[in-house]
C-alpha cells in the first residue's frame, strides 16, 4: 500500500479553498430505506464548518428517489422511469427543504442546482453553469447538486451522482472531491472476494489494476458502487485535482480529512492542471464517433505532441458534423485520445489517408491542414 506523509497531507490540505462533497444514498438513508434525518444533520453541520474555515463548499447530494420512496409508501427503488421521475420529483423538494432548514441554523443558505449531461455539454450553457457556481459561491451560497431526474433521460443524463460530482469538480476547477459512501474506501479486494483486503491509502494513478479492486452497486436504493467512485476520481485526478473515498458516517470526517487526518482513499492529481476549455473537451462531451489511426500518427500525437493530419487517419466511424466530438483509436484498438474534429464525417471519410496538399484537390477546398488541431485535443491513456 502506498501511504502519504503527514508533510504531503499537510501540504495539499493548506492549498484547497474548493471543496466538492458527494453524499451517497447509503450515507443518508436507514435500513428502511427512509431518510435519516439526523445522519443528514451531522454532514450538514459539518459541511458549514468547511464554509466557516474560509474554504467554498459545494454538495452533490443523491437521496431525492429514497426520500421520494418513502413518501409514496414504496419499499423498492422502481425499475421503470416514469416511477423513477415521479419518486425524484416528491424527494427533491423534500431533500432541498431539509437542507435549507439545517443550513439555516448555522447561519448559511443553499441554493438548489439541477443538472443533466446537456447543461454541461454544450459550451455556452457549460459556461454559464460555471458562472452560476462561481457567484453563489463568492456569496457564500452552499449549491446543492443533484441530476434533474425528473426530466433527464438516457440521452441527457449523466448516469449517476459519482460523475456527476466529478464533472461538477472539474467545472468549478475544486482542488479536492470527497466522495463519502458506505465503505472506508477503495479496499485491496472487492467485497465478497475470498481472503478479503486492505484498504487502499493512497492512489498515486488509476490504473486497470485499480478499477478491478472496486466492485458493483449491491443496492436497490443506490446507482454507484466502488467502480463508480474510482472512475469519477481517475477523472478528478487527469483535470489534476484530488479526490477522497471515505466512508461518509465516520465522526466528523469532513473535518478530519481537511485536518490532515489519512482516512479513507486518497487518489493523487496527475502533475499539471488541465485548463477549463481541455477539460470540456476531455470529459463533458458524448462523442460523436471515432477516428481509427496508424501508429505513425499515434507516435506523433503521443510521443510528440502534434496535430493529427488526414494521412494518418485509417477509418472513421459514425456520422458527425464539423467541430463534433470523436474518440482517436490507435492501431491496437485503445482510445489515446478526445478530440473537436475540423471536418465533417462525410468529409474525412474522402480524404483519409490523403496528405494535406490534396485535400483542396478532393474537397474543393481547404480550411484547415489538420483533421484535429492539438488545441483541440485531449490524450486520454494513463501516463500521457
């Protein structure tokens, strides 16, 4: 296992003034699957001592379909949507007014912030989202996160609050995610495995051997699980922050991870920060489709930091128009890379393997040399 110094902790603890709490389903709710109150209250008290500390927090809070249960009388999370929507409509309010109440007794508001996947994806409302976030936060406005679910459908929802966190962090540029769930952490072995594990302390990169650790959502009222938690930290991590797996009824573990104190998994930045229009490109777009390339061109985009051209470009899957976004794939099959394309599909299907002096020839024209500029792409393996 890796551990950190009390120095590193320190050191990293001193410079995070932006903090984005998740809160899972288990945390908040009892065996009966109704809303525990007082478990609410804990978290809440110790979120306001962060904002009172001087650091900005916001909560990305799930329990809106539990507490939506227990006001339909349901026992079980529903399979179908319309019941899922309808339970996410009854819980949110009673979520949102349950921690406008706690707040307000330590003195702070919150804001109520519903999002789907295409409130951050498309550029110009992922800029007013930022916006938004930036003011409340510099009024000393507590934002509560959750998906819009009662609207959201496969194609605009993020899928679970553990990414959803993750992109919210990566929006607000947080120097530090704590995902707090029922378990101490990323353990050696998932749960239910023979001979059992340890607990992970630290991550200083995900790997493949880091997310076969983490197991599956053993939860009716939950949608995540440890796999969740671990890619919604890898992403943290690639934008170059930090994140924190803990477990989320530890006494005063808010308080305790920002002391300093090694709880939980700490998974560790990737050295330089990734800049706000790198990030939107990287994480917050669906792609469109996918530029399978030749290993030249892997090596240049890789290995030398430069602009994919039309040359290296060996097939192109999908159907997009210009400026979407695509995954580049290399020869052996593995995504290296996210990328804003600079010409349609249509196009790059005429002019793939052509060198950029005959594109003017094959198309009638030439805007651009390059299929994909390095600005507007973002190298997405371990280690790169």
């Amino acid at each position: 296992m890796n551990h950190s110094t009390p120095a590193q902790r320190r050191d990293w603890v001193d410079h995070t003034r932006r903090v984005v709490v998740k809160i899972g389903s288990r945390v908040l709710v009892d065996e009966d699957h109704l809303l525990n109150e007082d478990q609410v209250a804990s978290l809440v008290r110790q979120m306001a001592k962060l904002r009172g500390g001087g650091r900005e927090v916001i909560c990305v809070s799930s329990g809106a379909i539990a507490a939506g249960l227990s006001e339909l009388g349901w026992r079980d999370r529903p399979r179908d949507l319309p019941s899922l929507q309808a339970a996410a409509a009854i819980g949110q309010a009673r979520l949102i007014g349950l921690y406008r109440e706690l707040f307000a007794a330590h003195g702070l508001s919150v804001a109520q912030v519903l999002l789907t996947h295409a409130d951050l994806r498309a550029r110009e409302r992922h800029l007013n989202a930022r916006n938004t976030f930036n003011r409340l936060l510099g009024c000393g406005i507590v934002p509560i996160v959750n998906e819009n679910d009662t609207v959201a459908v496969d194609e605009i929802r993020v899928g679970d609050n553990d990414l959803l966190s993750a992109l919210v962090a990566c929006l607000v540029r947080a120097q530090l995610l704590v995902l707090l769930t029922d378990t101490e952490g990323l353990m050696s072995q998932p749960p239910g495995r023979p001979g059992g594990g340890g607990l992970v302390s630290v991550v200083e990169r995900v790997t493949p051997e880091i997310h076969a650790m983490a197991g599956r959502s053993g939860s009716q009222i939950a949608t995540g699980g440890m796999q969740s938690k671990v890619q919604a930290a890898e992403m943290v991590s690639r934008a170059g922050e930090r994140a924190v797996i803990a477990h989320g009824r530890t006494p005063d573990v808010l308080q305790r991870i920002l002391a300093g104190e090694p709880l939980g998994t700490v998974v560790q930045p990737r050295p330089q920060r990734m800049g706000g229009r790198k990030r939107w490109i990287a994480f917050f777009n669906h792609p469109r489709g996918q530029l399978h390339i030749d290993a030249g061109a892997a090596r240049a985009l890789v290995g030398e930091g430069r602009s994919l051209l039309a040359v290296g470009v060996t097939a192109v899957e999908g159907d997009f128009d210009r400026g979407a976004p695509v995954r580049i794939i290399d020869p052996g099959g593995a995504e290296i890379a996210r990328a804003l394309v600079n010409y349609a599909a249509d196009a790059l299907r005429r002019i793939a393997g052509c060198r950029s002096s005959q594109i003017a020839e094959i198309l009638g024209g030439c805007e651009y040399e390059e299929v994909v500029h390095r600005d507007n792409l973002v190298l997405s393996s371990p280690g790169r």
